[in-house]
C-alpha cells in the first residue's frame, strides 16, 4: 500500500491521532517511528515533530478489507486530526 505523507502536523495532533488509531485499530503507538499490529492490521509510521511531518503506511490488511477502503479511512482519520487544535482567525 502506498505511503500517506502529511505536513503540518502538530505534537498535539500526533498524540490525538495515536489515540484515535489505537482505539479504531488496536493498534499501540508509543514511539515516533516504528511499526506495529494487531488483529490483521499493521501500521508504519514515522513523525518528525521539528518538521511537522508523518508518514504513515498500512502494511497488513485483513482479508475483508481493501486497500482503498483503509486508505480512506486512516487518509480521514488524519485529516480529522489535523483540523483540530488549529488557531482561528478572529
């Protein structure tokens, strides 16, 4: 599966994604980079906080689910937690 590059992302948004991918997922992050599974789904990542960047790859897939289908959903996911905690302008 190919790789999901985002930019802009803060600390804070990295913490709440992990939340929301251990809670969708089951899957564990505790580093900056690295990869881990669980239940059929496997996630590798890498997010560098001086430059506000993760790449994140699916790189196991249960039989059910399609490529394009868990693109979508972790493409959604990470653009959820990239809107918030963003400063208005008022």
């Amino acid at each position: 599966m190919k790789i999901l590059t985002y930019q802009s992302m803060t600390l804070v948004q990295w913490q709440q994604l992990i939340c929301t991918l251990k809670y969708i997922f089951s899957i564990t992050i505790t580093t900056t980079t690295g990869c881990s599974s669980k239940w059929g789904f496997g996630l590798q990542w890498c997010y560098e906080e001086a430059v506000q960047t993760l790449s994140l790859q699916c790189i196991k897939k249960p039989y059910w689910a399609s490529e394009l289908l868990l693109e979508i959903k972790i493409d959604e996911l990470i653009r959820k937690a990239l809107a918030s905690q963003q400063p208005t302008n008022e």
